[in-house]
C-alpha cells in the first residue's frame, strides 16, 4: 500500500473488509426545462425540451454505488409521484433505502429551467425529505469502516433537527467533559481567541478504531467516518449550536474552493482577503494558507475540490507537513457543474473500502475527471460517474 501523503504513487488496492456510505442527505425529484429565454413575471415561454430526473443526495449515492461500495439512503422517502420515481431511481442505481417512508406526504421536487446558458433558475417545494422530526434518524447505528455522508443542504430545513439528534446521540460521551477540558470553545458570540476546538486535537474522524465497544471512545473518535459536504448556505445561515455540534464531531470536511473561503469567514480564520491573484488568473498559490487556517480551525481532515487543477488536503495527524496536493487530470469536459457529487460520493467509497485519505482524493479527482466528459443523459447534462476501475485506471496514469 502506498504511503497515504504521497500522491505520486500508485492508489492502493481497497482492503476485502469494506463498509457502507450511508447518506442522511435528502433526495428529491428534478423537473428540467429547457426554454429558449427565462419569462418575465406575468410572461410566457415554451419549453422545448423537458424531462424528469433525480436529484439531491441521489447523484453522491450513485457515484458511490459505481465505484464499488454498498450505498444506503437514510434520508426520508415521501409517497406518492415522486416517491415513486425516487424509489425506482434508487434501485436502478443499487442504492438501498434505510431510511422512513413517509405514507402521509409526497417527496418533494424542484423544477429547473435552463436557456442553455451556464446558469438555470430554481424552483423549489419541499416534501417528506425536509419534515423529518428529531428521531427520524434513530434507527440508522454505523458499523465500523462506514461512511456517514452528511449534506450541508439538510441542515437548512426541519430535518437538521433529526441531524443535530444523531450527531449528539453518537457523540454522547462528551457530555460528561467540559469544554474546558476538551479545549473547544463555544461559538455563541463568535469565535474564540483559539477558534473552534483551539487547543486539543479531539477526534480526527480519521476512522481509527477504538479499544471500545462502542462507536465512539472518550478521546471523540469513532469506530467509522463521516464526511461532511458543506454549501454556501449552510454556512450562512444555520444555526450557532448546529454548527458547533457539527465542527465538534470532527468529520472530514469536503468542499470546493469558494466554500472553503465562507467556512472560513463564518469560523474566523484570518484568510488573506482579496483573494491573491497571479499574473495569470491563477488563485492556487492561496490554496496552502487556506487549507492550513482553515483547517487548524476545524481541526479535522480538510479536503478542498479545486477543479481540473485537483483537490487539496489536510489532515491534523500531518498538520506540521502542511497541505497536500493532489493532482487532477487534463480532460475535455462536456458539463463542468456537479461534479462535486461524484467527486464526495466517489471519496466516501474509497474510505468505505479501506483506502487512506489522500489516496482516496487520488481516485475520486479521476473519477471526477472522467464525469465530466460524460453528460448524463437528462436536459440538466449532470456529469456521469464511472466504474472504480476506470477511476482506478485514470488514478495510476501520468499526473498532470
């Protein structure tokens, strides 16, 4: 197995023991149109093209699915149309629904409307996947070597309460420690001198196991990993306990470069602003300090997307090393938005299967790459996540 720091070598081979990716995101239906122009208020177009798809968690599910990892949908599942469609989806994809079913509410759905431009305009009506109460997540315990993939997109609606209740059921053991002791500090009028979490490692949400029976030990590690996908959104406006709940639980935190510049405005990381520039238009010579504040904050895993150039990571067990970069792979890409999904549904599956964390940004910037060359056949385009062994194939060819 190659040394989990140095991207240069060849990704290892995932371990026979694996676990699942289990998501407590939330899937709905995407209703795509593709008009010629966007109507004005009281106005009318025709929509030439349309059809129906799925969206939300799904295509992270998915990308984990393809690459090879048993994928679970915690999430709530409505009933009615569009339950119904999600359903199917889910079962074309090998994706397992662990999750409610809610018999006295549809999902919800989003329509989309595209006039072929970069950008699409949003409609959105929530269903059964964003009423969740605060047990809706009661039955889903983590075994150890899964993957729990938490979206920023459910902590802004009534199931982040669900999500707040599993995260303090499974991390319950630090009640019984002050903060003090534990060196976090409280987020109620901002952070701290220190920053979250500012003076003990805590747990890394690395996946050590523990000499416990349990899924977490007193030192905040669990026997299984999380992995968190923030958006710009959530950082914005969730709310302060949430927030500090989230960060205390130490996940591996997964985000593009400008989420990773909110996270750090929301957490007080002293980023240098304006954003540096080279003569070039390049940003990347900001990425190590980023990465670096950013994550000494957290103090977690750290991995920041950066598109065809790769992706960065940090890790707190090599926090005097620096960042690592990882690099990404020339391509011609068809669709250059959502690809984030199959790059996070790609990474929860190489953890699942035993692979380290820089490995497993390795394989999950291929199969990114190769998404991207691959529309999706829907009007939304959305980029196609491969198989593990072309990710695997692209991985261990010349970086870029």
């Amino acid at each position: 197995m190659s040394h989990p720091t140095n991207p240069s070598h060849p990704a290892p081979q995932p371990n026979e023991t694996t676990g699942s990716v289990i998501s407590l995101s939330e899937i709905f239906v995407t209703i795509n149109m593709g008009v010629n122009a966007m109507p004005h208020p009281g106005g009318y177009v025709l929509a030439d093209r349309n059809d129906i798809g799925v969206g939300g968690g799904f295509a992270m599910l998915k990308a984990a699915s393809r690459m090879g990892a048993a994928a679970e949908h915690a999430g709530i599942v409505g009933n009615g149309v569009w339950g119904s469609i999600i359903r199917e989806a889910m079962t074309t994809e090998g994706i397992t629904h662990t999750g409610l079913d809610r018999l006295d509410e549809d999902s919800g759905f989003r329509v989309m409307l595209s006039d072929g431009g970069r950008r699409k305009t949003m409609i959105a009506t929530f269903g059964a996947e964003a009423h969740g109460n605060p047990d809706a997540f009661d039955m889903i315990r983590p075994e150890s070597h899964d993957v729990v993939h938490i979206s920023g997109n459910t902590l802004t609606n009534r199931t982040a309460s669900a999500v707040y209740a599993f995260l303090r059921r499974e991390d319950e053991h630090w009640h019984d420690y002050p903060n003090e002791a534990l060196g976090l500090g409280l987020m109620g009028d901002g952070v701290g001198d220190s920053g979250i979490g500012g003076g003990s490692d805590g747990g890394t949400g690395t996946g050590t196991d523990t000499d416990t029976d349990t899924d977490t030990g007193a030192t905040g590690r669990r026997r299984y990993q999380m992995v968190f996908n923030p958006t710009g959104a959530l950082m914005q406006h969730v709310n302060e306990s949430l927030l500090e709940t989230l960060v205390l639980d130490r996940p591996i935190w997964s985000c593009n470069k400008q989420e990773a510049r909110i996270i750090a405005h929301r957490l007080g990381a002293p980023i240098t602003e304006p954003e540096p520039i080279t003569v070039n238009g390049n940003t990347d010579a900001a990425m190590p300090e980023l990465c670096a504040m950013v994550g000494e904050i957290l103090k977690a895993p750290l991995v920041v997307r950066t598109g065809a150039a790769g992706a960065w990571v940090w890790e707190p067990e090599r926090a005097e090393s620096g960042p690592v970069h990882v690099p990404g792979h020339a391509v011609k890409a068809v669709h250059m938005q959502s690809a984030g999904s199959c790059h996070t549904g790609a990474l929860c599956a190489m953890l699942a299967r035993g692979v380290p964390l820089v490995d497993a940004v390795r394989v999950a910037n291929a199969a990114s790459a190769l998404a991207v060359e691959r529309a999706g056949g829907n009007l939304g385009g959305e980029p196609e996540c491969p198989s593990y062994e072309e990710a695997l194939s692209l991985a261990n060819r010349e970086l870029r």
